[in-house]
C-alpha cells in the first residue's frame, strides 16, 4: 500500500507537468479523436490521474505556491514584486488584503458577465431555451457581484448596510435559484439537450476549472473574515462553481451522447441538478437567516 500511494505522491514540478500534458492532450482527443481511440484512452486515463494526484497533494501545494509568491525565494519574484512596489495600485494590491478582495470581485464579475453572453449567444446559434436561461443566470450573477462589490467599495458603508447587502445577496440567489430549479425540471422531463460544439464545452470545462480555483481561493481566503460582503463573495464563488459544474455536465452529455441514451442522460441531470438545486437552497436561505439575525443584533445594539 506504501508503494501504491507513492504512485500518487509526486514532486509538485512533476504535478504540474502531468496536469499540463493532461489538458492539452483531453483537448486534443476531444476536439480530434473518436472516444474509442488508443490516444484518446490514454488521454482520459491521464486526466484521471492527473485529478487524483492534484487533488491528494493539493493543500501542500498551495502552502508551497504561498510560499513561492509572498517570499523572496524567487529571483523573478523578488523583481516583479520591486516592480509593483514603484506603482501606487500594484503596491496596493501587495500589502491590503481588502484591495485584493475588491480586485477578485472586479476580476469574477468581468468572467461571469463574458462567460453569460457566451452562453446567451451560443442559445440563440442553436435555439437552445436551456443555454439561453443559463446565460440569463449567468447575467444575475454577475448583477449580485456588482452589489456586494459596490457595498464593498463605499468608503461610507457601514457594518449595518454591509449585513443588508449579505442579506439581499441571498434574496436574489433564492429567486434566482427557484427559476433556475424551474427550467432544469423543464430539460430534464422533455430532454431538451441540443448538440453543442466541442470548444463550447472545452470553454464550459475551462470556466468550471476557474470557478472551482476562484471557489477553493476564496473559502480559504476569507474564512473567517468578519466583513460580511467578503463573506458573501466566498458563498457566491461556491455557488458559481457548483452550477457551472452542472451547465458543464448538460453540455457534455449533450455533446457526447447519443438519442440512445437518453434514460443515462436525464438520470445524471437530474441527480446533478437535484443536488445543485438543493445546496444553492441551502446557502441562500442560510445567507437570509444569518443576514436576518445580525441586523436584529445591530438593531439592539444601537438602542
């Protein structure tokens, strides 16, 4: 068992390699092979492996990569950091940590509103109602980013309005998420799946990727900060990652499967979408208890 585990412990350079080759080579077999080819084999094979390994070491390689960014161990990081430090915004971003919370609300509010028109336009291409609801979703997201990064940015936000903003954050995510619930019902029961281009689900898994990384980020990130937007933009992330996994699912299955296998197709969906549906339930309606309460609590205080 020492052995097989060593099989999965590898130096992070190693890591990193085996991930690379991973993509490049499941891009290459998706976009140009059959399934059932030898390359394309090995190439779900690795990928496979690459997952596991990355996911076992994945917590030391991020207190490794930490250390690599924040120290002076690298020779090309001490000179970006020198470079950063002689502009004002850069020298922000290096040493206040709610500077670089704003810039993660900006730079995930940017990526959500492209990835909504992408998914908007690739609706109306191919007269997809599931895809265009996704884009729609997609858009509100992006809107409640918007709000948490403004309330955020006030320079007069107070404690109160910051717990009001957490609060109306998980309003829009419960209604947001109803209707979203609503059309997976519909897809599910009259199998709406179209078939999608290839480099459309390469960018679904790419953005999945993202908001998974952005999601795992920002929980370690702002677990225990006090600053209920920061609080909010960690749920958010969560949540982002959560339902992109699903989106990223419906257009696999449409892609790669066939009218054969449409029992497969919606038994997945639905387990996937049941379960999307109730932890974003979940969180929303614990966003609102928690919101409720605390601004209860501000209100007693302030008599």
């Amino acid at each position: 068992m020492k052995n097989f585990g060593r099989f999965f412990r590898l130096r992070y350079k190693y890591i990193v390699i085996t991930d690379i080759s991973a993509l490049i080579l499941t891009v290459f077999a998706l976009k140009k092979l059959p399934p059932a080819d030898p390359i394309s084999v090995f190439a779900y094979l690795l990928s496979s492996y690459a997952l596991v390994t990355t996911v076992i070491n994945f917590k030391p390689m991020i207190r490794r990569a930490k250390q690599l960014v924040t120290g002076d161990e690298l020779a090309l990081v001490r000179i970006i950091k020198s470079k950063m430090r002689a502009h004002e915004t850069t020298r922000r971003y290096l040493e206040e940590k709610d500077f670089r919370a704003e810039v993660s609300l900006r730079s995930g509010l940017c990526v959500n509103l492209f990835y909504a028109v992408l998914k908007w336009s690739s609706g109306l291409y191919y007269h997809s109602a599931w895809l265009i609801s996704v884009g729609v979703y997609y858009l509100i997201f992006a809107l409640i980013r918007f709000v948490l990064l403004k309330n955020n940015r006030s320079s007069d936000s107070s404690e109160r309005s910051r717990i009001k903003a957490y609060r109306s954050c998980g309003i829009m995510l419960f209604a947001m998420n109803a209707a979203m619930g609503g059309m997976a019902v519909q897809m599910v029961i009259y199998d709406r799946a179209n078939q999608y281009s290839k480099t459309l689900v390469i960018l679904s898994a790419a953005y999945t990727f993202y908001m998974f990384t952005l999601a795992i980020v920002n929980m370690v990130k702002f677990s225990r900060s006090k600053n209920r937007i920061l609080t909010a933009a960690k749920d958010m992330s969560f949540v982002g990652a959560a339902m992109s996994m699903f989106s990223l699912q419906t257009s696999m299955l449409a892609a790669f499967s066939g009218d054969n296998e449409r029992y497969f197709r919606r038994l997945m969906n639905s387990l996937m979408g049941g379960a999307v549906t109730i932890t974003v339930l979940v969180i929303s309606l614990f966003m609102i208890w928690r919101g409720t309460r605390e601004l209860k609590k501000t209100y007693q205080d302030n008599k």
